[in-house]
C-alpha cells in the first residue's frame, strides 16, 4: 500500500514573513518587559495605582509595532529621512509652544488624558536620519563629520530648551557611537570629548588637565590634516574648557549641582538631594544574594523611593530579587547589546547596519547611566531603564527601535550551507 503524501503545513502568512527575525533578541525584550510590570505593580502595591497593567498594555501595543515593522522593509527609510527629520523637529517645537510641565521640564504634549513625550521619539528619528546620511557617505572627513554634528544639533538643541538633560546625552551617545561605526577615526572620538574631560580635571586634578592638553595636541597631530593649527586648536581648545567649567558651573540651578555632586557623597544632604541614592542603595544591599522575595522590599513597600517605579525600578530588582536577579537582568542586556552587535555585522548594507549601531548605542548607554546612577557611581540624570521603567513614550520608542532592527535581521542575506 503507498504512503500518503505527505503534505507541509503552511505558517501563517505574518509568520511566513518573520523568516529570519531574532527571536532570542525579542523574546529577551518581552521577558524584560514583563518583569518590569511586575516591579512596577511591586512599587505602588499600597497605593493601587494602574501603571504595572498600562506598562504591559503599552508593550503589547509596542510589540504588535515591533512585528510589523519587523515585516516591513527598512530600506524605505532612505527616501524618508528628512521628513522624518522635519517631522522630528516640527514636534520637538511644539513641545516648546504647547507643551505640559512637570518635574521642572516641558516635556509632554498633552492629548486628552494620554501625554506624550515627543523627545523619545526624536531618538528614533535622530537615528535613522544619520544612518541615511552616513550610508551616502562615511564619516572619514571633516565635512561629513561636521554636517553630522550640525544634523544634530538641531534637535539636541531643541531638547535642550525644554531642559531635558538626559535625553541630550543620550542624543551625544547615538551619535558617537554612529559616526564611530561609520569609520570616524578613534582619534577624533577623544578630541571630541576631550573638552568635558578638561572641563572636569581642571577642577579635580589641575596637572592632570594640563597633561591631558597636552596629549590632545599630540592626537591632532597625528590624526588632523593642518597638523601644526590643528594641535595649537586642540591645546586651546581644552584649556579654554578647564577655564570655562568655573563659569558655567555657576550658571547651574542648585538642585542641577546636588545631581551631579551628591552622588559621590549623598551623607551631605541625607534629607535633600542625597535621599533618594542613599535609599536606592539600602533598598539594593538589602537584597543580599537572592533578595526579600515580591512585594517583600521593605524600601519598596514603604514607599522610601520617589519615582522608583520610573528611574529607580532597578533598585526593586535588587531588592526583591537580590544579586542573582540583577545579574540575570544585566546579563539579559548584555545578549540584547551581543545580539545588536551580531544584526549590524550581518546586515546587508550600511544603512540597515547603523540603524542597529545607534539601537545599541541608545540602549547600551541608557542601561549603564541608570544603573550607575542607582547604585551611586553616576550623578542622577532621569534616563530610564529600558523595557523596565515605567513611561509610555519610552516603551513604545524601544519597541519601535526593536522592530526596525528585527526588519534588518529579517531582511539580512540569507545563509547558504
């Protein structure tokens, strides 16, 4: 008696379209974003707030986003870069005009009872409208690196006004870590933060900032073309900063210095600006090795933690799931990075490339100031954790992040054996 034949299931159209996606890397995002409802709900147990659902929600719609996008083709970017530019800064201006403040930021657009908060978005579009840019042309000139900085100061600026700090610096990440990508030469990378460097020896290590100077001049020699001007700018240029950082530091608001002095030594103002890190701090040694079990914080509980559900839901993991459930959550943005990593090498041109690289640089730089700054080795700054922290804008800018790069991962050359 013959076999039947033997007939190949068809998947689902929109699975059939997924062929190539990384699903560990998505799988890793859904699980963060998961547990982040859970640390969520864990912060306001006692309050009965509706944050940890929204937060799931909000990924659920993010990760319909992601899969769609997953499905489109990424490359039609190109053609709409600077209408995303435009669209970019048009919202960014808005913002200045009509915009909600709150917690001494005009950041939001309010629409009904739903605020947005265009600066997140502006990550995104700040991303792609470089990666069309350096696909044209990579950054091994002066020109190109010049207009790349000009690209981005437009935006930079405009975040600036609102003020938002944190996403400023997160725009100064995407963007380094993009042109470093596109064959910028490492040697300009350090000129280019080499004024912060000398603004900060110069009030901490005096002879240090003259030697850093110094060893400037002799990196613009050897990397800049008009290498005998380009070395007398480049010692001017980091001495002037070491002379500025006095006067700009007195420009600052009180609370702008707490924030970047306390974390050093939070003890000065245990009742002010040092309160929140030295609670964040109890709540994470309390942890010990495998924490307090949910909702057993007792920081967390007792609610010792402003906006811990925002900027400091990492001290909850510590709390409540101790060192092995922070390590485990490092360890999953360590292979979010790795994976990010593996998309741009295997992409299938330069575009789709570093539209990867400035995802990685986005996320990579978010997780390590967060971090840094709830265990006390960087100032507070309001950067999110990514997929973890409460905000809506946030979630649904990753999510939209996450299924651009998975559209570059479905669309890579496929291997052959």
């Amino acid at each position: 008696m013959m076999p039947r034949a033997v007939r190949r299931r068809r998947l689902p159209l929109w699975l059939s379209n997924l062929s190539q996606v990384d699903w560990l890397l998505l799988f890793l995002i859904v699980g963060l974003t998961s547990l982040g409802g859970l640390m969520i709900r864990s912060t306001e147990l006692l309050e009965g707030s509706v944050d940890w659902w929204q937060h799931w929600v909000f990924g659920a719609i993010g990760l319909a986003i992601a899969l769609m996008l997953a499905r489109w083709r990424y490359e039609t970017l190109m053609q709409l870069h600077w209408i995303t530019y435009a669209i970019t800064n048009i919202a960014l201006i808005a913002v200045i005009i009509i915009g909600v403040a709150a917690n001494g930021a005009q950041s939001w657009i309010s629409i009904g009872s739903f605020n947005i908060q265009p600066s997140e978005f502006a990550k995104v579009g700040l991303i792609i409208t470089l990666a069309a840019l350096l696909h044209q042309k990579q950054a091994t000139t002066i020109p190109v690196v010049l207009k790349i900085f000009a690209v981005t100061a437009v935006p930079w600026v405009l975040i600036m006004l609102q003020p938002d700090l944190g996403t400023g610096l997160v725009f100064a990440a995407i963007t380094l870590g993009m042109l470093y990508w596109a064959n910028m030469p490492p040697g300009w990378l350090i000129l280019i933060i080499s004024p912060l460097v000398s603004a900060i020896l110069a009030n901490v290590l005096p002879v240090g900032w003259i030697i850093w100077a110094v060893a400037m001049g002799l990196i613009a020699w050897f990397t800049l073309p008009l290498r005998f001007i380009a070395t007398i700018v480049a010692i001017a240029v980091n001495i002037v900063a070491g002379q500025l950082s006095g006067v700009l530091w007195g420009l600052l608001k009180d609370y702008q210095k707490d924030r970047l002095t306390l974390f050093l030594e939070p003890e000065k103002n245990p009742l002010g600006g040092g309160y929140q890190l030295i609670q964040s701090r109890i709540a994470i040694g309390s942890g010990e090795l495998f924490g307090r079990g949910l909702h057993q914080g007792t920081q967390t509980q007792l609610n010792f933690i402003p906006e811990q559900h925002t900027d400091f839901i990492f001290s909850a993991v510590g709390e409540e799931f101790g060192f092995i459930g922070s390590l485990f959550v490092l360890l999953a943005f360590w292979i979010i990075c790795f994976r990010l990593v593996i998309i741009a090498c295997q992409a299938k041109e330069n575009f789709g490339s570093l539209l990867a690289v400035g995802m990685l640089s986005m996320i990579a730089f978010q997780v390590i100031v967060n971090i840094c700054m709830t265990v006390g080795l960087a100032p507070i700054t309001g950067i999110p954790l990514p997929w973890l922290s409460y905000g809506r804008s946030a979630l649904l800018t990753n999510f939209i992040g996450l299924g651009l790069v998975e559209s570059v991962a479905n669309y890579r050359p496929k291997k052959t054996f």
